[in-house]
C-alpha cells in the first residue's frame, strides 16, 4: 500500500528519550524520599502521557501530592530534555526518503515537550504538525488521528499510524486506519507485538521505507 500521510509516535518510534526520562523521574523521587529507579521500569510505564508516568512512579494516594510531582518532573525534565535523547540510528536517513511524503508526530507526552525534541534534534522541518498528549487527546483514543486527518487534508485509506506501544495501534484500528509496528524501540518483544495485531511490522527504520511506498 502507498500512504500519503504518515503519522509518527515520538517516544520509542523516532527518539530513545529512556535515560533522560528516567533521570528526571529519579530526580522526583529522590525529592519524595524513594529509591532510584531502573531504567527498565521507567521504560514500562512510558507510553501513556507524563501524568500517568509521573503517577506510576511516585507511590502515593494523595491527588495533592500527584499534583506536586508532576510540577516536579516537568520541572526537572525540561532541563534533560536532551542529554542524552537521539534519534534511532537510521531514523534520518528514514525521514530523508520519505521527504516528499506528509507526516505528522502524535506523541503523549506534553507538546511543548515534543515540539522541542523534535526541534532540538533538527527533525522539525520533516513534519506538518506535532502534537501531544495535551493537544487533542491521548491515545489510544482515536481523536486525534482523525483531528490530523482533517486537518492536514488526509484521507484515511491513505494514512498510516508508526509506533511501538499498544496504544499505537489500538488508535490506529479505533480510527480506521493501518499501523506499523517498530521492534526497534521500547516495545520490541515480536511476540507481544504481534498479539496487538498491528498491520505492518518494521525491524529498522528503512523497513518504514519499503512499508509506505509499496505499490499496490
């Protein structure tokens, strides 16, 4: 199938951002008076917004104090936005051939902090729009694929959702449209990945390539 318009998850899909993310979360909890985390158990509760990460990571009942170590990660995280967040090797090179094709970045995470990844790394110029988590939704719920769809004057049939998490692709299918499955990023375990069924799957960037250009 030939798409047209190719909508790309940020964490996982396009950047590595585990170790900064975790650092930031550490950097909550040590305030909070809890041990470190591992880099594994931060990457598995990645994947649904920075609240829910924050909420995952800080043990507490209380909403108040929720509130306060979310103002704290976002706090921390926007000054290790990138120490160490890259791109995936071939990710460039990806973003390069596909050029002449519309693509968009949805994301979870806040859109300040997603447009600044993006921008920071000097991928900007690759994509129409980039949204979060706080644009128009969260997914999986599919809201904001058919928000891009409009706006970017796409035609479902002819859309295609890129990443590596559940949430990808129950989006994807709520919206009508197909899904790409990376296992290079956070979620490539092949048989968990294919148990959400996503339509393609891509073992490394340029697997992308050959994916969205294939003539019917």
């Amino acid at each position: 199938m030939n798409y047209d318009f190719l909508i790309f998850d940020l964490d996982g899909t396009i950047v590595d951002s585990e170790r900064d993310l975790t650092s930031a979360i550490n950097m909550v909890r040590q305030e909070f008076g809890f041990e470190p985390l591992t880099i594994e158990k931060v990457r598995s509760y990645v994947g649904s917004g920075i609240k829910a990460l924050v909420d995952k990571a800080v043990p507490e009942r209380s909403e108040e104090i929720h509130e306060r170590a979310l103002e704290r990660f976002k706090f921390h995280y926007s000054r290790v936005l990138t120490d160490t967040t890259a791109a995936y090797d071939g990710i460039a090179a990806m973003l390069e051939a596909l050029k002449d094709k519309k693509k968009a970045v949805l994301s979870n995470k806040t859109e300040i902090f997603s447009h600044e990844i993006i921008k920071r790394l000097g991928l900007k110029k690759y994509f129409v729009e980039i949204w979060g988590g706080d644009t128009a939704g969260k997914k999986p719920d599919p809201k904001p694929i058919l928000d891009l769809i409009k706006v970017t004057g796409s035609q479902a049939a002819k859309t295609v959702m890129i990443g590596d998490s559940s949430n990808d692709f129950k989006a994807a299918k709520a919206a009508g449209i197909a899904s790409i499955a990376v296992l290079y990023g956070y979620g490539g375990d092949i048989d968990r990945i294919k148990e959400l069924k996503p339509d393609y799957i891509a073992e490394k960037p340029e697997d992308i390539v050959d994916i969205v250009t294939k003539k019917d």
